[in-house]
C-alpha cells in the first residue's frame, strides 16, 4: 500500500500570472505579519513576512507591541507590493485576517496604545472568568455568544486593562479609548488612524470577544454591563466582505480596504467551504476544525464552540461549530527537541512507516490540559498500553494517531451537535506535508481527506472576500471553481479495526484526567 497521495493536475503554468488586477492581503498572525499578492486565479504572485516579539511579562502573560506590529504590516505591504512590481493601480482591494482574540486599547487622539496588545494565549483574566461565572459557571454567557467563559476571549481582556490601568476607565467612559481586535487596529491605522480611521471589526472577530449576540449580530447590553464594559470603547460591527473605507498613506494609498476575517474563519472561506456541512481542519502548532453550519447558530452539547462563519455583504450570515485542540504540532517538536526521539519534523513519518500499527500503545498529548470536546484543565499527557513490545518507532506512529483521533473526536461532536454528516474534510497547515498522518485521518474519520494547491488558505480567504467586496470575483461559485485539489487520500480501514482502535483511544483519554488536584 503506497501513501502517496493522488495529485491532481491543474493546467497552469506558475511562471507567469498574467497582467493582474491583484488583490493584496494582509495576515496579521500571532507570531509574524505578512503580506500576500493573489491573481485572478487565486494563486501566490509575492510574499513577504515579518517576525514581532512575544513578550512574557509573568507566566501564563502573552503580549505584543501594537505599535511594532503596525509598523510591520507596513513594510510586509510595501515590500510585497514591490517585490510583485506593482502599483496602488494594479491592486483592486486589501483584505484582512488576523489573529483572533488579541485585544488592545489605544487613545483616539494619539493614537498610541494604552498597553501592550492582551495575546489570546494569555491566561491573566482566568480569576476574573470565574468571577463572572459567579453561581451560574462556564456557560453564563453562552445562549447569547455561542462562548464558554474562557480567559481566551477578548471581552475579559478589556475588562483587565479598565481594572488594572490608572485612569485608563475615566478616558473610556470619557470616549477617548477605542477597543480592537488586530482587525480593527489595522484598519483604523490602514484608513488614517488619528487622521479620520475608520473605527470597524466584523462579524467574525467580534464572535470571539463575548461581547456580541449571535443572533442579533450586535453588542449586547446586558453582557456589556455584566462586564462593566463601556459601549463607547467598541468598534462598530461590519460584514466581513464589504469596502469599510481606503487605505491613506504608503504604497496603496486609495486602495479599497474591503474585508476583515479572523484566521480560522478566513481558512474556512479560502477552502471554499460555503456549504452546511463542509469543514476545513488548520493543523499547526494546535488544530482548529470549522464546519459551516448554514444560516442559524448551531447550539453546542458537546464541547464546541459557536462562531460566526463569515457574512457576505448584507446577505445573511453563515455559522459555524469550532473545535480546537491544543497540541498536535507541537507534539511533534516536543518528540524532537525534549525527547530527542527524531532530529527533525519530517523524520516522524519515516519512524513511523517502518511498524505497521501502533504496537498497543496510545499517546493522549494533554500537557495542558484537554481542550475541545472536553474542556479538562485538570488533565496531563499520558502514554498508555506500554509493553516491552513497544519501540520508538510504535511511539512515532501513536503520536500522529493521537492528532487524528483528536479529529475524530471533533467530527463527532460535531455530527452530534448539528445532525449534519461531514461529507469530506478539507485540509491546510504544515502537518498536511506529512502523507501518512493525511491517511491515518482519512481512516479514522472515515472520510476523505482533501488538500487545496494553495496552501495559504488563511491568506487566501480575506483576499476572496475583499475581491468579492469589489466585484473583483463575482460570486462564491466562481470561488470554488477556483479551488484546486492538489491531493486526496480516502479511507482503507475496516470498520471493526477502527471502532475497536477507536474504543481503545478514549480508554486513554480518561486515564488522563483528574491528575491536577484542585489546589484550593
């Protein structure tokens, strides 16, 4: 049985692309800035990439320099836009995603931030979270933001800059401070800042801040106040594919700034996945998994959280169900750079190719804790079902089966949640370079596992729905013919082998929790 994967072929030559109109977009991620050019055909003309600093004031604090970071996506842009030879005439719109969840604070007449941007990583408001949970818990919030009260969402996060900055609620209340996601932070800065910026997220980012109702798509009073949030500090809510004004200065001074996405949800519409039941699965570092649940909010039962796909213009918009799970890549570099069981990342798949199965042994990755569909903060890694049998090769092969069970368990949820079967999952990210982890997914799951040529999905997203903004695309239809396969694996397990495979993962998976004693 070979793992190579199918490639499909895709009749265009890269050497040229053409004459352009282009669109540019702008990833504002959490560890670097980029820039990327698209063509017409959705394909890569220039990159260019920036590094910003991850300050770590205390454990368990994450933070950026706002300043530094705006000051890198203006050289990603220029040098992108440069590198493709082009000018402000060539590019029809500019399109945003962004980490979601970092929040900052800046003063509307300066224009400098209060504070260093809160990174979504930061675990700060973990007290005040349970605070607000008072008598009620984790779910207080959750009819109205489709959120479990979590430190990972940005409405805490303003909360704690209010508290804990001098005088910093008084300029607030005042209306002197705006809040943003980095959505907001680079659009007001893009179109003028101080000079007249346009103060705007979308509907998707504003999704993670707990501040908005799902249903209404607007900030909600009641959770404003439950907060202690001042409306003035918000910005207002937009679609995510629509002109919010023109870029000001730089090398795409009066370029239309036409869409905003969080990251997730941008991989989600560069996968094209615009119908119920489609799903993109993004494996880095940790896993996110979307699936479009279509035009109503999908209340979760089991574990996930409910989102807002993405909002096209003044069409309705489209909800997903995510699910995060908190180490697969970094599982891998942990085999490598604390176990020195492999040299490289690549090198897992070659160990792992050389045993057949996983010799009876299961490696459940909870080194902090459990995230989707569980939600156990209590709970700590385990290898389990060890013998003398097992080598490091088995081991190997049990981690990336533990990525794809991890899957699995989300699809599951998600089916449970829904009642809508996942029809194929699409696939981005580093780890879908590795061909036998793709088909151990496509077993476990039962499905087929497709990756797209392009594999800047993310980038690839807000680029579609700026170009959608303008007319540059005319419609999501002409989007997905846009979408190219360059792989597909399909399932070859049988059915018994992987339920009882399957039975023997989450008799694992408890063997996991409870091992942290509630210190209290």
């Amino acid at each position: 049985m070979s793992d190579t994967p199918t490639t499909a072929s895709h009749g265009h030559g890269t050497a040229s692309h053409g004459h352009g109109p282009f669109i540019a977009a702008i990833d504002q991620g959490t560890t670097s800035s980029r820039c990327i050019v698209f063509d017409k055909d959705g394909r890569i003309v220039s990159v260019d990439q920036k590094e910003h600093e991850q300050i770590f004031p205390k454990p368990g604090w994450v933070e950026h320099d706002a300043t530094e970071i705006w000051t890198n996506v203006q050289q990603v842009v220029d040098s992108a836009v440069h590198k493709a030879g082009l000018t402000a005439a060539d590019v029809k719109a500019i399109g945003i995603t962004n980490q979601r969840e970092t929040t900052v604070l800046w003063d509307r007449t300066t224009g400098e931030p209060v504070h260093n941007a809160i990174v979504w990583q930061d675990t700060r408001t973990d007290a005040l979270c349970k605070e607000l949970g008072r008598n009620v818990g984790q779910d207080r919030f959750r009819r109205e933001t489709g959120l479990p009260l979590a430190s990972y969402f940005a409405g805490p996060k303003i909360r704690w800059l209010l508290d804990n900055v001098e005088g910093l609620r008084e300029r607030a209340e005042r209306g002197d401070i705006l809040f943003g996601t980095m959505d907001s932070w680079v659009i007001w800065n893009l179109t003028g800042g101080v000079d007249g910026g346009v103060h705007v997220t979308d509907v998707t980012n504003a999704s993670r801040t707990m501040l908005m109702n799902l249903h209404g798509l607007q900030w909600d009073e009641k959770i404003l106040a439950s907060m202690d949030i001042p409306a003035a500090v918000l910005p207002e809510i937009k679609s995510s594919s629509e002109v919010y004004g023109h870029a000001t200065g730089g090398v795409l001074a009066g370029v239309p700034v036409a869409s905003a996405l969080g990251d997730q949800q941008a991989a989600l519409f560069g996968q094209t996945c615009f119908e119920q039941g489609e799903a993109k699965s993004t494996y880095g570092t940790g896993t996110f998994m979307l699936m479009n649940t279509g035009h109503e909010p999908v209340n979760s039962y089991n574990g996930l959280l409910t989102t807002v796909g993405y909002r096209i213009g003044d069409q309705e918009p489209v909800y997903a169900l995510e699910g995060s799970i908190a180490v697969t890549g970094s599982l891998v570099q942990w085999m490598r750079d604390q176990m020195g069981l492999i040299n490289s990342a690549a090198e897992i798949e070659t160990l792992a190719s050389t045993v057949e199965d996983n010799g009876g042994a299961y490696f459940v990755p909870a080194f902090s804790g459990l995230f989707a569909p569980y939600w156990r903060s209590d709970a700590r890694g385990v290898i389990a079902g060890l013998t003398r049998y097992v080598t490091k090769a088995h081991i190997a092969r049990a981690v990336l089966e533990a990525t794809a069970w991890q899957t699995r368990e989300i699809t599951d949820a998600m089916t449970k949640d829904s009642g809508v079967e996942l029809t194929a999952l699409k696939v981005d990210g580093g780890m879908t370079s590795n061909n036998l982890l793709m088909q151990t997914i496509s077993d476990f799951l039962d499905a087929p596992v497709v990756r797209p040529m392009v594999a800047e999905t993310t980038c690839l997203g807000a680029a579609y729905a700026a170009g959608l903004a303008v007319g540059f695309w005319s419609s999501t239809d002409e989007l997905r013919a846009n979408w190219r396969r360059a792989a597909e694996w399909t399932p070859r397990m049988d059915a018994a082998t992987r339920d009882r495979e399957y039975k023997s993962w989450l008799k694992a998976v408890e063997r996991t929790m409870g091992w942290i004693e509630d210190e209290e």
